[in-house]
C-alpha cells in the first residue's frame, strides 16, 4: 500500500537487466547453432628456468619466472580494428532485423526504434549529432578493401595475412534473438565477414561466472534496460572492466578503455547539476558512437490498444498509462471504464512488491508521488521536485574521520576505516585510517501537497512519519533498504514535510525524488487497532493493507475476486474529479480472447503486456485502419545490442 515507494539505485550503478524474450512473431531463416556450454579451465603453467651465472667468488643462481599473460589483456586480432568494427556496423541492415521480428512495424516507425548510442533519442541527456552508421556495405567493403581485408581465394570470407574474417557470435536460444541474428549473419556474409552462431542457455549467458560476466564471447548480444536516470559507470568506465586480476567486477565486457570517455561517464554520477550531467553524457556518447565498440541495434517495440472511446490515454515508453487515470474519459459519456490484465497482484502493499501489474493498480487505487514520462521526472503528489535549483536541496562539504558513517564507492553505507573505498572529487581513493576527508552531505526538504484520504480524513504529517517509519523497519519485508540506510537522519514538520539529511558521500542523482510516502496514520483497522501502531511485520497480513487500502489516488479499490476482476470506485475526495466514476480491471489470461474483448467493445483498453507483441499486434493494426480502435507502436526501454569484445585470452 506504500504510495510513494521510490526504488533507487547504488550510486553511478546502473540498474540494467538483460532480458530474453520468449516467445516472437517470426522464425529464424536458417538453422543456428545450439550449443550446450561446458566451462575450461586453463591451467597457467609457470615455467622455472634457473640460470648458473659463473663468477670468481660465488655463483650466483638467478631465477626466471614466466608467467602467461593475463587473460583479456591481449587485442583481439580482428576486433581490435576499428576498421572492421565499423565495418560491421555499416554492413547490418537494422531495418530488417526490426521486420524479422516486428513484421506490423511500419516503415516510418522503424526509425523511432534505431538507436546511435545507449541512450535514446527522447532521452533528456540525449544530445545528438553522433555517428551513425547507416545500412551502407559497399562503404564497408571499400573500408575493408584498403585495410588489407579481401577475399583472395574466391570463398566468400576476407583474409588479411592469412587469417579469415570470421566470429563467434553469441547470444541466447531465444527464438526473437535467433530470427534477428539470422538475418544480421546473412546481413555480414554480404560483406565477406563470417559469424559463428552460437546460441547458448541464459543461464550460461548470464551467469556468475560465465558468459558474459567472464567475457567468454568475440560478438555477443544482449539487452539493456534504459533507465530514466542514465547511470553507466560501470559499462564504460576504464576501471569496470572485468579482468581475473579485480575478480570480473564491472560490466564494461568490451574492455572499451578510452580515458575521456571514462572520466567523462565518472563525472556525469558525480554531480547533481543537470546541465553538467548532460554535458558529460553528450561526451561519452560521442566517443562511444565513434569508437564503435558496441553496436546498438533496435528498441523493442510494444504496442498499446484502446478503444477509441476511450479519450486522454497516454501510452509512454517509460511510464505505465495508468498513471494519468483520473483524465481517463469516454466519448459516448460512459461513466465505467473496463481493462484487460493477463495477470493480477500478489499485493496491494507496494514495500514488498514490484511486478508492473501491482503497480499499475496501485497508480490508480492509492496514488503517486511522481511520474517518469518520456525519461524525466514529473511531480504528482511530490510538491515540486526537491532540486538543488529550486531552493529544496543543499549539497555542502563536510569533514569526516575515522569512525564515521560514510557512503563508499560499493554504494553503500560504511563505517570509514583504513582500507574503505570512496568517491573524492569524482575520483575513487582509499582512506588511510587517520586523515580527514572532505565529502558532500545532501540535506534535502521534501514536501507533499495537501490532500484527503478516500474516508474524507486529511492527511497529516504523521502520514509521512508512518511511511518512514514502517518502510525503514527490517522488518518489514522491504525488497530494499538501500535509501533508508543513507539516511543519517529525518525530521518532520511543519505540515507536510520531511528535511532528510543524508549520509556524507551519498549523491543520487534523483536525490530530489521524495524516499519518504504516506500511509494513513490515523486509519482504524477492523480488529479494533489503530495502523500506526501495528507492528511492521504483521502490516503484510493486514487485508487493509494487502487488499483494499485507502486511497490518497483518484480511485480506490472496493471489490477483489481473485483470479477474475478488481473494482474501483472513485476517490470522491480525489482532486482534480475524475471523468469516470468506475474502473473495473479483468483479468484475461488469453492474449487472443483479450483483443477479441477489445475489438468486440467490452474492453476499453489491454494493458501493454497483455497485449504483448506477437501476431495479435497486427490484428489491432488491422482493426484500427478500419477506425475499431487505436493503436500505438512505442520504442521499449529495452534495446538489443552487439558487444565487440576488443580482447582475446
């Protein structure tokens, strides 16, 4: 039931996952390599070698000791040419891997989808003008040519001093990435450059000690997740490659070391000044396209439907259209929406859940402090966001000493002792044990605007008091207690507000997000307790926490049969009034019967995973070049990319 729940990151550690998608609309062209991974050891062998010196007092036995180098120090024969990194760029036709997989995606849409760097053109610390490297193979084969690659015995694969332009390429079984990585190895062969298959179990390829994490790839693709706070210090810092010598921290797999981008990308999490975060990413950005180290591929494409009764929905890549529900209106003056979910809750308490289905609901039945469209940040219940610029926030210099808690380098809040790694002037150092070091202290003023809870009862500072209270108890079940552990302390007051002062070295960007929500502090539960005084542990059991919570939202949940609907009723103290008096959410776990629904008029709108992106899609296209419905084709969060690893064993 947590309103306000912010999930935060480790400072400069970008919260990326890699995804594999199930299940895709289309078929491989060919037949790629399954393989199942057993991992080698190498065993590294030092040779002794005793040299007998002869002299005319004593002899002298020197002992030579030669060890192999370390593995991925040494370039890659191939990949270490940038010649044919941007070669392979030039030589992969993007377009059609969007179309081998997203066949509905028009043509004018696919360039929404393409990306020139890890960021996204909507992006706000996107700044452009980078190299991009356009489907151009005859540009890439004249590039090859001069640098000495041809194809000299007729065999469709070019050589250079005898060694043939062939890689491995490895990605998953996922049946989306063996159609698309088809199509990119027909894309090479054309160029004269030969891949190697070789689609390996995620759990291979995402694994602790293999894969990926141990760089066991030439070319391999995979997927981040774009975030609204851009982070990336650990994919492309010099000091985040991992290497047997720093125990493969980091996932910087390329072992791309360029020492302005790296400071520059240290830099852009190091400061809280937007402008000079954007200029920073804008000089990462650059080199990253020009270096061609990693080839950004595509965003995934996801499909929103409404009906087009249904007026004032926003689809958005990065926030969920729930998020504006009290605009929601229909055009015949209805006053009861109806939406489609393939799945529902666990939960109504958001500390212990984070599926998108409960979050969804939870924008709707409870409310929201902020919202994160277009990848940026908007104010809701939040009043105003809480930024250094706006007065709300100072970020000093304070001294710290031994013995005192302080955010090291991990993230993490550490009791600073000889040996304890943290970020001075950008730069990561180790303390002494004795010295005094200079950190910044964030203490920032969050406020929330006034507003009344669903049983017409305003709400309080103790609301806030409650949210910091219960959300920061180990106790609680929380996924996380990473913000409640930087905080070094609160207090509350006047009127809606929290002053937080944070740990010295503690420098999220999104500090100004408020960490601290609201729970109904003055909220009697039916056996007679008042919530404020129930312990943590038991707020989990609790079906006014669980099941229908109070609302501070523009609708408030009324009804819940499990395994079939959730109603919600207006929030008549919800202000502005919303449009529709009733949102009614049915749980339809067939894609095929949910756009049936849709198209039939029962449904007003399919939430955008239940829609999903197989041939469903092209039906509601369908539909709506005949004015059924509406439909949109947005670029997902989540983009494919090739990583060129520049080193070899």
């Amino acid at each position: 039931m947590h309103y306000t729940k912010k999930w935060l990151t480790l400072v400069g550690v970008l919260t990326v996952l890699a995804f594999v998608l199930a299940a895709c609309p289309a078929q491989p062209a060919g037949q790629p390599q399954i393989v199942e991974v057993t991992r080698e050891v190498e065993k590294i062998v030092e040779k002794e070698v005793v040299k007998e010196v002869e002299v005319t007092k004593e002899v002298e036995v020197e002992k030579i000791v030669e060890v192999s180098a370390e593995d991925y120090t040494t370039p890659h024969p191939i990949l270490s040419d940038i010649v044919v990194r941007q070669a392979i760029a030039q030589c992969i036709n993007r377009d059609e891997l969007i179309a081998s997989v997203y066949p509905y995606v028009a043509d004018d849409v696919k360039s929404t989808l393409r990306m020139d760097t890890f960021l996204p053109k909507s992006h706000w610390a996107y700044s452009g003008g980078y190299t991009d490297y356009a489907y151009d193979p005859a540009a890439a084969m004249a590039s090859l040519e001069a640098a000495g690659w041809v194809d000299a015995d007729g065999d469709g694969i070019r050589e250079k001093d005898g060694n043939p332009l062939s890689l491995k390429f490895t990605t998953t079984t996922a049946q989306f990435r063996q159609t698309w990585a088809a199509v990119a190895e027909q894309n090479l062969k054309g160029c004269g450059i030969q891949i190697i298959r070789l689609h390996t179990p995620a759990s291979w390829w995402f694994g602790d000690s293999t894969g990926l994490s141990r760089r066991d790839f030439e070319l391999g693709a995979f997927a981040w997740v774009g975030q609204t706070n851009p982070s990336g210090r650990t994919l492309y810092a010099c000091n985040q490659i991992p290497l047997p010598s720093n125990n493969w921290e980091g996932q910087n797999y390329m072992g791309w070391c360029n020492e302005e981008a790296s400071r520059a990308i240290v830099a852009g999490n190091n400061t809280l000044d937007r402008a000079e975060r954007i200029a920073a990413y804008d000089t990462v950005q650059k080199h990253f396209s020009a270096d061609m180290v990693s080839l950004p591929l595509f965003q995934r494409a996801e499909a929103e439907a409404w009906s087009t009764n249904l007026l004032n929905f926003r689809p958005d890549p990065t926030e969920y259209t729930s998020a504006n529900s009290w605009e929601w209106e229909l055009a015949d003056g209805g006053d009861t929406m109806v939406v489609g979910f393939s799945q529902e809750p666990s939960t109504m308490f958001s500390l212990i859940a984070s599926a998108a289905v409960q979050r969804q609901i939870a924008q709707m039945s409870q409310g929201i402090l902020s919202t994160q469209y277009s990848y940026d940040y908007q104010p809701v219940m939040q009043d105003g966001l809480s930024t250094l610029e706006a007065g709300l926030a100072t970020n000093e210099m304070v001294e710290v000493k031994a013995g005192d808690m302080v955010y090291n380098v991990d993230g993490e809040p550490e009791e600073l002792a000889a040996g304890t790694k943290i970020i001075v002037d950008g730069e990561t150092v180790e303390y002494d044990g004795s010295s005094a070091v200079m950190l910044p202290q964030l203490v920032v003023t969050y406020k929330i605007k006034p507003f009344t809870w669903s049983d017409g009862t305003p709400a309080s500072v103790g609301d806030m008091e409650l949210s910091y209270q219960i959300d920061c108890d180990k106790t609680s079940g929380a996924v996380s207690y990473i913000t409640c552990d930087a905080m070094q302390g609160v207090e509350f007051g006047p009127e809606m507000q929290a002053v937080v002062t944070y740990v010295p070295g503690y420098q999220d960007p999104t500090y100004f997000l408020s960490p601290i929500g609201v729970y109904p502090s003055h909220q009697v539960l039916g056996d007679g307790r008042n919530l404020a005084d129930v312990p943590a542990a038991e707020w989990a059991t609790l079906p006014e926490i669980a099941e229908k919570p109070l609302s501070a939202g523009p609708f408030v949940i009324t009804n819940w049969v499990k395994g079939e609907r959730i109603e919600m009723d207006v929030n008549p103290y919800f202000e502005p009034a919303p449009k529709v008096q009733k949102v009614i959410v049915v749980i339809v776990q067939d894609t095929n019967q949910a756009v049936a629904q849709l198209l039939a008029g029962d449904l007003d709108y399919l939430e955008r995973a239940t829609l999903g992106g197989g041939a469903e899609v092209q039906t509601v296209i369908d539909a709506a070049a005949e004015g059924k419905v509406n439909v949109e084709i947005i670029p997902s969060p989540t983009w494919e990319h090739i990583d060129m690893n520049l080193y070899t064993k």
